[in-house]
C-alpha cells in the first residue's frame, strides 16, 4: 500500500500500539497517546525509498557533455535502517564517475543515496545499489562508490563498541580495472 508522506496509516499505527503494549508499557499513558501515529509516520519516511522511482529522481537530468575527467560528490550524508535490528545506521558517502560523454544533474546524486538508504538495509549492498544505478543511467568509463558508516546496531547492543565505522566500497568499470585511476580517487576523497 502507497500512502502520501506524512499521511495516516491506521495499520501501522495499530502495530506500534501493539508494539507499547508487549513491551509492558501503557498506549494511553499521556507521553504515549501519539506515539503510534508519530512512529508510524516516521517508518513511512525511513522506508519511503521502497516507493521512490529512480527516472522520476533523474527527471531527464542526464546531459551530453564533452568531458571525461573524475566527477566526485563527496560527504553526502546518509540515514538508514539496518534490516537485521531495524535501527539507525547513518554516514557518508562518496561517489565519483568517469563520464563517457554523459553527465549528471549534480543534485541528482544525493537523491540517489537517499533512494536507496531510505530502505531497510546492510551497507554493503546500499554502496552496491549507488553504484549500478549510476552505472545504468549514465554509462560512465566508471563507478566508485565508498560508504563510512557508524551502526546503532553494534553501538547500543551486541558488542557496544562506540568508535568503529564500517568502510565498504564498490569500484566499477575503470575504477575497477585500472589502479592509479581507483587510487586518484581515494586521494581526492581522502580514504587510505
């Protein structure tokens, strides 16, 4: 079921209300009589992803263009929800291109990442998704896409280490093939 942003999803509120009431707690308690619609609103936007569609986020911003040389969008932060524990995981991602003579709305990269990050996911395959996506709408020499994340998952459970950051990369194409290329970008997204 498709809803607006923002609008009301009886169902999912009713879960979050089931939800209050198995962890012991008391839905009609005054701090909690909104909790469900609010929780289910905020799912909607972390899951909103699901109903995005990546032509409509392009929106024929692809142009032909003369240039060959690294494009790199660095530090786009990104939010996401780890789909093993459902809970935050959030950082940066870096994505350059080597363009064969096609280039990209540079507001479109961002948009991209949200698509994607706002599903349930693991990391790795969120660096992945960037990555082909970019590789089908634009048919670059290249791709590289590097992700440093930091998970609530094993900082606030499990292990609860405070300090480590998940680095997962997707090299494609030129970037992929060809060293100096892939180490130039490292460089210029200051990555070792």
């Amino acid at each position: 079921m498709e809803l607006k942003q923002g609008a009301s999803n009886p169902e999912l509120e009713e879960l979050f209300t089931n939800l209050l009431e198995n962890l012991g707690e008391d839905p009609k308690r005054q701090g909690l009589v909104r909790t469900p619609s609010r929780a289910a609103k905020a799912m909607q936007f972390l899951t909103s992803g699901y109903h995005q569609d990546i032509d409509k986020i392009l929106n024929k911003a692809i142009f032909d263009e003369d240039y060959d040389e690294m494009v790199i969008v660095k530090d786009i932060e990104f939010y996401s929800l780890c789909e093993h524990h459902i809970l935050p995981f959030w950082g940066r991602c870096h994505v350059g291109y080597l363009p064969h003579n096609r280039i990209i709305g540079l507001s479109k990269i961002p948009r991209i990442v949200d698509m994607f990050s706002r599903r349930l996911q693991v990391q790795e395959r969120l660096t992945r998704e960037i990555a082909e996506a970019l590789e089908t709408a634009l048919d670059p020499r290249g791709v590289a896409v590097v992700i440093e994340g930091q998970h609530l998952c094993m900082m606030a459970r499990g292990v609860q280490k405070q300090a480590p950051r998940m680095t997962t990369n997707v090299m494609l194409g030129t970037f992929r093939e060809d060293s100096s290329t892939r180490a130039e970008f490292l460089r210029c997204i200051q990555i070792s």
